[in-house]
C-alpha cells in the first residue's frame, strides 16, 4: 500500500538529514537542489509525516520522528545492499556450506532455529555443526573455521558483530524432596549454605567472574565447590547431594529434580549470536536480522518466553526475612551481560 515510497526517497532524505541541508545533501548526491525539495515534500506528504525543521539559520533539525527516520533508514539500505550481495554470492556459487557453533549453556531449540533458518534461506547450502565452550568458539569465529555461534555473555571484542538473543533466569536447581523446595521462592540468604555447584570457570572465565561479583553483592562468598563441565553434569551433581546450582530457566530437568527463582534479584544468563563483521558468508547479516526477530527478547529487561518474575512476597517467611527485600522492588544484576 506503500508503493509510491522508492529507495530513493530513504536515500535522499537520509542525507537531507545527515548533512542537515539541501545545498550540500544534493552535491553529495550529485543532484539539483529542487529536485529534493520536490522529493522531500512528496515523501513526507504521502507518509503524513514530518521529519525535519529549518532553523533560523536556515540549517535542517530532524524532528523527534525524523531522528526514528535516521536510523530505520540507514538499515533498509545496509538490508538492500546485503540482499543483493547474497544474491550475487548465490550465482556465483560462494556459499556452499556453513558452519554454526553453540555452548553448552545456550537452549539446543535455538541452535536448532538458526539451522532451519539458513536451509530455508539457502537450501543449497550443507551446514556442519560444532559444539564448545564460549572462549574456544570466539577464537574459531575469529579464525574463520566457525561461520557463526550462538554464545553465552559476556563476549567483546572489535572485530565480531555481537548480536543479543535473549535473556534466561537463573533459577536453582534442586531436589524435589529438598527442604528449600517447600518455599515459591527462595531468598539470597538460603543459597549461603546450599549453593555449591558451579559450571566450570574454565569453561567461561569472564561469566565466573562476573557471577562471583553477583553473589558477593548479596553478601554470598564461595570458596570451594564442585565444578561441572556441562548442564547434564551440573544436574548430576545435585541429584547426588552435592548441593544446589544455577542454571537457565526452562533447562530440561530430570525428573526427581525441581528449581525456584531467587526473589529481589534479576540474575540472567544472556545468549548472544556471533559472526565476523567483515569475513562471513553472505547470508549471514540476513540470517541474522530474521533470527532476531524471531527469537529476539527485544527489550534489555525483558526474559524468555518460560520466564517470570520471582513473586518476592512469596518467600517473606516472617519478619528476619523480610528484613533482607527492599522496599523499591527487586535489585536489578545481569549475570552474564
């Protein structure tokens, strides 16, 4: 229903905007001054929309909508340059298998999507799978035997586009017959004589630390603990007494095991998609754009589809206890992001 709008329109007002005014926007567009003037008026008109303001000095101010325009025009032509240069890279024949790697801590259903996405995308193309911890995968992502990876947080590093996914809760994992289980929610305080399962801070050393810094914010120092490589392990080890553990809500669990939300903190493991910025198949900026939005938790606040906020009053057991919630609602921490 929009079909009178052409890149062009993006285009032209993008620098309109950019270059906040229609002298040097059509010398950098190599184009008359009226001509935009013509082509603004028409856009805005047709939209029912208005994007800029002229100042008294005749400079170009981008309205609050204007501003939205900036940046929703500036990924409609990176989309269009990325759809045509998948299209070439098809006809000559340049993808013809990828690689895609995920950690032990990511959800399989998403490895999974993001397989399925790429055979609809490019059905051609063979996919070969590998699975490793977040600092060996970020390495073969850099050297280029891994194409991309899902990966828990955090991971930086300049030359690698880091897409966040979503956010999962840390919850406990438990015995089912535990005396902690009784209760909706358990309080920081209950983890002080019980937790004492850990992944393994080999596995991800900037996520250990990171959790460490968490727990000591809310007064929870360990010293020694058991250490597994894997979720399954970490699931072992508390079905055999060993304690209780962290892990992502919505982890399948075994059967004569539980968990429960930790109240008045928001702990999250954060997943993120990673790819080369600059040596990747050509699929992948697309893959990527539709795989966010699919799967995307959109806001930084907000949790897997399986997640819900712990219900602090749940576990207020009696007045020492209500003694360690506050008043202004949950402390809000991100633990691997």
């Amino acid at each position: 229903m929009n079909d009178w709008a052409e890149f062009r329109h993006f285009r032209y007002l993008l620098t309109i905007l950019e270059k906040q005014g229609f002298r040097t926007a059509a010398e950098e567009l190599h184009t008359s001054q009226p001509n935009l003037t013509v082509q603004a008026r028409q856009f805005q008109e047709n939209a029912g929309v208005r994007l800029f303001r002229r100042s008294r000095s005749g400079r170009i101010r981008p309205t609050e909508t204007g501003m939205a325009f900036i940046q929703l025009a500036r990924t409609l032509l990176e989309l269009r340059d990325e759809v045509i240069d998948l299209l070439n890279a098809i006809e000559q024949g340049e993808i013809a298998s990828v690689c895609f790697g995920s950690t032990p801590m990511v959800d399989p259903s998403l490895f999974r999507s993001l397989c399925a996405m790429h055979r609809t995308l490019l059905p051609s193309a063979s996919i070969r799978s590998t699975h490793g911890d977040t600092v060996q995968l970020v390495d073969e992502v850099l050297s280029g035997a891994v194409d991309a990876a899902l990966v828990t947080m955090p991971v930086n590093h300049p030359e690698l586009s880091i897409q966040e996914v979503r956010k999962d809760r840390l919850v406990v994992c438990l015995l089912k017959d535990s005396p902690l289980a009784q209760y909706p929610a358990l309080l920081p305080k209950d983890l002080r004589d019980h937790l004492s399962i850990l992944y393994h801070p080999k596995r991800h050393p900037a996520a250990h630390a990171r959790l460490l810094q968490l727990l000591h914010s809310v007064d929870i120092q360990l010293e020694q603990y058991s250490r597994a490589s894997h979720p399954s392990e970490m699931q072992a080890l508390v079905r055999d007494g060993f304690g209780v553990a962290l892990i992502p809500e919505g982890t399948t669990l075994d059967e004569r095991l539980t968990t429960r939300p930790v109240a008045g903190v928001d702990w999250t493991v954060d997943t993120a998609l990673i790819y080369h910025k600059q040596r990747h198949p050509k699929s992948l900026p697309i893959l990527a754009k539709k795989f966010l939005k699919v799967h995307s938790s959109g806001e930084a606040a907000s949790l897997s589809p399986h997640t819900k906020r712990p219900v602090r009053t749940a576990v207020i057991r009696n007045k020492k206890d209500s003694q360690e919630t506050t008043e202004d609602g949950p402390i809000q921490l991100s633990l691997l992001g």
